[in-house]
C-alpha cells in the first residue's frame, strides 16, 4: 500500500542558509527527505529572493511540484510550466531612488530585477560574487535607460554602509514600498504589501491549499513574514534569535540538511 500521509500537505523552503549552503550546494540529505516528502503526497515548493534564473538549478534537483515564491514575493513562478503565473511590481519612478543611492552611495552595488532578467546599475565587488554564486547572468543597464517593470532592487554593500543607506532611503518617503534586509550585505526594496508570507496567501489562494496545511522554514529576516503565516514553521539553529524565536520548531544547521529535519519532524507529527 501505498503510503500517502503527506498527501495535501505544502512544505515551503527558502533558498540560501535553508535549502541550499553558503558553498551553493543542497546537502544529500535534504534531497532524499524531499524525493521522500512528495513521494508520499506532498508539495513542495521554493520561497527565496532570487530571480527565476537563480532556481532553475535547484528545480532541477529536488521536486517543486508546486508553484514557488521569487523575488522575495515579488512573484509567483511555476517551475514546470515554466510560467510566471503571477508579479507585482515597484511604482514606476522606482528609478529616483536609484539615482539617489547611486549618488549618495557610489560604493554600494546595485541590481534589478525585472520579469526574468537581472541588470547591473552600479558594480561592486559584492554585486560581481553574488550573481557567480547564483550562476546568473546580468547586464549593464544605464540610468537613463532603466525598464519600466521592476519586482525589485537589490543594494549590495558592507553592513554597515546598507545601515545608514536603509536609513537614506526609509527616510526619502517612497511610497508604494518595503524595505528588507535578506542578509547581512543584501538590502532590498519591494512593493508595497509585498513578502514572503503575503504572497504564500496569494499561492494558496491560487492552490486551494488550506492554511492549517502549510509549512515553511526559512532562516533570515525577509522570511520572518513567511513563517509566521504558516500552520507550523521551522528555522535552522545558525539563525538570528529572532527568527528562531518566530518558528515553532528549530532543526539542524543549514549544512547538515535543516530541511530533511524539519520533513522528518513533519513524518513524526503527521505519518
């Protein structure tokens, strides 16, 4: 017989300190406990900041089943479709605050993000390692000549340098954006309303998934949003306290497979 008792069951994972270590590799470990997962029933699916691109790698190794949350939720694409079934996108004068980091902070690099490209605005050293980690492709795109559509802008820069520039551009009064910090060199602006956690109510919706039968785990502070509008969330030990302190059950570090932990819990409370 055929064991189904993950069956309506949605399990989704950030990307980078979750899924995925510091080394852009997805332990053997995770792999298994997913193949696992779905193959008694259950869905599985990516919530992470990085462009579509920037999956199609780990796609390719694990069963997304389920449509995923990209750009920080920004949009919801569809793997094996190969479909973007769904964006939101910043005000059009977005570029004003580019113009205005870009001169306040010239230090700092700059990238957008747009449908399903990824363009330089300002390079750093920071901007350069990022896109070879993601094993992405971006292009130099000019000031004046910026799209019209953008899921987001991502600043790249020393800690301390996207501090004082986070408090720059808060302070501007932007309407129609958030702010987020996805890592310790990494600081973002998304529109209005938009997370991780606000668009996992947009994939259910489009899902029929109920709430009470979503799962996430995520480990930085852009996915604070995303386990606190789950049924039952985890975080990897390595986490800040604060995000540890949101998910209702902490597992293993991201390197010794946090998420083949968090399935195994979910086989205990639900198998």
């Amino acid at each position: 017989m055929n064991d189904t008792s993950m069956s309506g069951i949605l399990l989704v994972t950030d990307l980078d300190g979750t899924l995925v270590t510091g080394k852009g590799a997805i332990p053997e470990r995770n792999i298994a406990a997913i193949e696992r997962f779905t193959g008694k029933g259950g869905r599985f699916a990516f919530a992470t900041g990085r462009s579509v691109l920037g999956c199609e790698k780990f796609a390719a190794r694990v069963p997304t089943n389920t449509p995923s949350i990209v750009y920080n939720g920004g949009g919801i694409y569809d793997f094996g479709e190969k479909k973007l079934l769904w964006s939101e996108f910043l005000p059009r004068d977005y570029d004003r605050i580019i113009k205005d980091v870009k001169t306040a902070f010239p230090d700092v690099g700059i990238e957008i993000y747009s449908g399903g490209h990824v363009y330089y605005i300002n390079k750093n050293k920071y901007t350069k390692e990022h896109v070879a980690f993601q094993g992405i492709t971006a292009t130099d795109r000019d000031l004046d000549d910026m799209p019209a559509d953008c899921n987001k802008i991502l600043f790249c820069g020393e800690t301390d340098r996207l501090r004082a520039l986070s408090a720059h551009v808060e302070a501007m009064g932007n309407a129609g954006c958030v702010y987020v910090f996805s890592g310790p060199i990494y600081y973002e602006v998304l529109p209005e309303g938009i997370s991780k956690g606000t668009t996992l109510k947009i994939l259910a919706g489009l899902t029929g998934i109920g709430h009470d039968k979503i799962m996430s785990i995520g480990d930085y502070y852009n996915d604070l949003e995303l386990l606190a509008a789950s049924a039952l969330s985890a975080a990897p030990s390595g986490a800040p306290d604060e995000v540890k302190s949101v998910a209702d059950v902490v597992v293993c570090p991201c390197e010794d497979g946090a998420v083949a932990d968090f399935i195994e819990y979910l086989e205990m409370r639900f198998g």
